[in-house]
C-alpha cells in the first residue's frame, strides 16, 4: 500500500479548497473549578485566520469537569460575528462569580501565532471585552460588553446541549 488513504484524501480536500471551517478554541477554569469560561474561534471555510473577514467568537460558560462523553451544561451561551482579520483573547477570573474576556485583533496578513509576546501588546489593538457574572447556580449573563468595531450576537438557551 505504502500511501494512507485518509493523508490522500485530505490533501485532495485541502487542494480543491473543502478543507472545511478552521477553529480553535480555549478557556479557563472558575477559581473553584466548578465552571469554565470558553472562546471557540471560527473563520469561515475556505478562508484564512489572517484574512478580514466576518469570524465568530462563540462566548460560554458551562459547568466544568464532566465526561466527554456527556453534551456540556451551558449557565450562558453567546455568539458574537465580527468583521476582523486574526483575534487573540485573554481569559481571566476576577472572581469566583465573575469573568472577563479582553479580544484585540492583528493586521490583515499577521497570524497571532507568528507573532511574539513582546510584539503583541504593539500589533494587537483592543477590539472589545466582556464581563460575565454569575445571576445564580445555574445562570451566568454579561453585565459588561464594549466593542470598537460592529458585531453582531447570537444568543443561545441556557442547559444541556443538544448534540
């Protein structure tokens, strides 16, 4: 044989540009580890991180530590669409109870990834934040939202995900 199939047949995939949307994701457990605070970051299929285009930045918290054979627990679920080239964010716990996530976006052609740390307080430029708080056991919602540049928000129900 010699040659994996599944290799083969992304490359094709990739070669007729159906290689399919591109994410990347992270988040930062609760100080109580009870709950985690997620980005997922999406561009469009076809597209490039670093080029300017409409990316999504799916915001949630849901509760921490199950299976990954279970759907997740979602206490808040928003999706926000903007109009940027790549995204970086930085997650932070201010308390148990409270969250804030800063977004700062590249230059058209720069990859966050090809970028230094020293060099990215000087190339990134603030795009927007938001701050969750925790309404109840179960609920989380955003008190605080500034962006610079338009958007949209999408919001989701809260509870077990529907896979």
């Amino acid at each position: 044989m010699g040659r994996c199939p599944i290799a083969a047949l992304f490359v094709a995939l990739t070669a007729a540009g159906c290689a399919g949307q591109v994410t990347l994701s992270q988040y930062k457990l609760a100080p109580e580890d009870d709950v985690k605070l997620a980005v997922v970051y999406r561009a469009p299929p076809g597209t490039s991180f670093t080029d300017v285009n409409e990316k999504t930045l799916n915001v949630s918290v849901s509760v921490a530590n199950r299976p990954s054979t279970q759907p997740p627990i979602y206490l808040f679920a928003r999706q926000y669409s903007v109009q940027a080239a790549d995204i970086d964010w930085a997650i932070a716990w201010e308390n148990p109870g409270r969250g804030r996530i800063d977004f700062v976006a590249y230059p058209q052609g720069r990859s966050r990834f090809e970028i230094t740390e020293e060099q990215r307080a000087a190339l990134g430029t603030p795009i927007g934040h938001i701050v969750v708080v925790r309404r109840a056991a179960d609920a989380f919602e955003v008190t605080e939202e500034q962006w610079a540049l338009p958007y949209r928000t999408k919001d989701y129900p809260r509870g077990l995900a529907k896979w």
